[in-house]
C-alpha cells in the first residue's frame, strides 16, 4: 500500500504503518491539549498506541490461523481505521477461511479477558462508558475499547471479519464466486448505511471507515472474480506473440519512431545476442527524452533487471509477479529465448472474454 513505511517485522511479517496513523495520533494528541492540557494530550496519545498494539495482535491471530494451512502473510498494515494484514493467496477451502477469520476475534476476546482480570484485581469497576475520552482508568478504558471492536469486528460485513465468516458460510453452500459476491453485496450496503449515519450524527471517522468498507469489499470481490476467472490459465496462453525489441544501443530518437508506427507501448530491449536487457516502456521513454534528449541510447533510459516469467507460469502468480514488477508488461522467456510479452492490457482482454463467454 503507498503511503505506508516498515517499522518491524516478526516471523517474516513486515510491520508497516500507514502515513494517517501518525497523522492521527497528532492530530488527538493537539485535540486533548487544546481541551485539558498537556497531561491529557499524553494520556490520549498512550491510549491510542496501546489500542493500535491490541489491534496488531488481533490481526496476528488471522496470521497465526494462516500459516497453520501453509498461508504466509507478506506484511500487516496499521492504518487509522485498524489493521490490514494481507495474505498471499485465498484458502483453498471455506472451512480454513472461517477458522483464519474467526482467530482475529477470538485473539481480540483473549484480550478482553486479560484486561477484564486486571480490572477486576485492581478494585476498578468494569464500565463500557466514554472509552477514550472519559475518566475511567486507563485499564477501564482499554477495556471498553477491545469489547467494542470485538462487537463492531463481528457485524456480518464483508471484508470485516464477520463478514469473511459469513462469506466462507455461503462459499460453503453456493460456491466462492456467488459467496463472495453475495457477501460483497451486504458489505457495501452496509457501508453506505454506515456512511448516512455517520453523516447524520456527525461521527466523521464512521464516515472514513465506511468508505475503506465499501472500497475494500468492491476491491475483493473483483479480485476473486478475476482468479477464479484465471483458473486454469498459463503464461503461454495469455502473452502476445507478435512484438517487436529494441537494440539496447539504438537512439530515443529511433524509439520515438518505433512507438509510433504501431499500436506497441512496451518494448523488450535486447543485446546483440537477442538476449533481454530490461525493458522500454513508453514512460521510460519520455522521462528519457526529457532528460537525455533524443540521441541518447535506449539503455539510458530503459528499465533494467526486469524479472522474466516462463510460458508455463500459473495465471495468478504471473499477474503477481506483473504488479509487483510496477511494469506494464514483462517479458516472456523459455529456455534463454524470448517468446512473447505478458501485458496487463492482454489479460484483460483474456479475462473479459473468458467472463462473457461462461
């Protein structure tokens, strides 16, 4: 996710934070002094650091569910909202998803417990009252704020994880395609109801989560769709075959030309030997224009160490491998030869003719 720097990692999951969350945290922080002094911008600001670790080990729990059916989580992202851990691939069944989604409550439940044991052993008194900003203890406090985002984690609104319970419960019975978009459908109907609620009572960060709901839910079931859509499908099946390269010492100046003769954005570049150099796409060309001038030479101003995909790479781990790269296309290689180009272009096309004729 842009926007979001690393600050850990444990068990080869990246930590990151989103640039909002230290936004935030400023933003309360000037709020509680403008109000009550110093004492309690520190207050607020500790409280908001403890809350935000209690949400990172909820989402360790998904972590932990999802390494025990071999699922690795590349990084967990905080954000102002809560947090996202991103994992590198759907379960295979429904009854995994349901156990993954499921341990982040129960890690946060665990939580609740601890802290209830705290209170209640520090002769304070359980209160669910004024969570953040209220005058119960700091303990009353942390309290309150886990029992509350166990409840609001558990609505049935997808992608949160009630609603990733709900939508293995329906893949169950109906299939992970018309699940997913079943369940995507109740999350961003209850997003939009958030939303007007939100507006209604003037809860501007219900407003904020209500969007990241109605985004993420769209974002999902489209990604689902797209691989269920991929299933089955090589590189070979989907790259384009008739390309043209350009030598990695000829001119801008001949690559302008090229560019315009046809309908082709996105250029290997090859050496003498035919061998892939990197790749040339039509913005590495005009940053170079505009900053070597057209007699400048193609490796000048080509993308270079530019990762090949083999023909016989599966339909989702070579679309990883394609975003990953920020790259249009990549090059297609098989036993040293170039074969072909696999663009982002090509596979929608694939995806939309595969999708309409089902």
């Amino acid at each position: 996710m842009r926007w979001s720097f690393r600050i850990g990692q444990v068990a080869g999951t990246d930590i990151k934070v989103h640039l909002t969350f230290p936004l935030l945290l400023v933003w309360a922080a000037i709020a509680a002094y403008k109000q009550a002094g110093v004492p309690a911008a520190i207050d607020l600001t500790l409280f908001l650091l403890a809350l935000f670790a209690c949400v990172l080990v909820h989402e360790f729990g998904h972590i932990g569910m999802a390494r025990r059916f071999g699922v690795r989580t590349p990084d967990v992202i905080l954000l102002p909202i809560g947090g996202v851990a991103r994992i590198e691939r759907m379960p295979d069944e429904p009854r995994q998803e349901l156990l993954i989604a499921l341990a982040g409550p129960a890690v946060t439940l665990g939580i609740a417990a601890v802290l209830f044991v705290l209170t209640l052993a520090t002769g304070l008194r359980p209160s669910l009252q004024d969570p953040v900003v209220g005058q119960q203890s700091f303990i009353v406090r942390l309290l309150a704020v886990n029992i509350y985002l166990l409840l609001f984690n558990l609505l049935p609104v997808f992608p949160m994880d009630g609603g990733r319970v709900l939508r293995a419960l329906l893949a169950h019975r109906l299939g992970l395609a018309r699940g997913t978009r079943i369940a995507g459908a109740i999350g961003q109907a209850a997003a939009i109801g958030m939303g007007l609620y939100g507006f209604a009572a003037g809860l501007p960060m219900l407003m904020l989560v209500a969007v990241f709901v109605f985004l993420g839910a769209g974002a999902e079931t489209s990604a689902v769709e797209t691989r269920l859509a991929g299933e089955g499908i090589q590189v070979s099946q989907m790259m384009v075959t008739n390309f043209l390269t350009i030598p990695i010492h000829a001119t801008l100046s001949q690559a302008v030309d090229l560019l315009l003769s046809g309908e082709q954005r996105e250029f290997p570049v090859v050496d003498n030997l035919g061998r892939v150099e990197g790749m040339l796409t039509r913005d590495s060309l005009i940053r170079g224009l505009h900053a070597n001038g057209p007699g400048a030479t193609v490796g000048e101003a080509m993308a270079a160490g530019v990762p090949a995909v083999a023909p016989t790479l599966g339909f989702q781990e070579a679309l990883d491998r394609l975003r990953s790269s920020g790259l249009p296309a990549l090059p297609v290689v098989d036993g040293g030869s170039l074969v072909g180009l696999l663009t982002l272009d090509n596979i929608t096309d694939l995806l939309m003719v595969r999708r309409a004729t089902r």
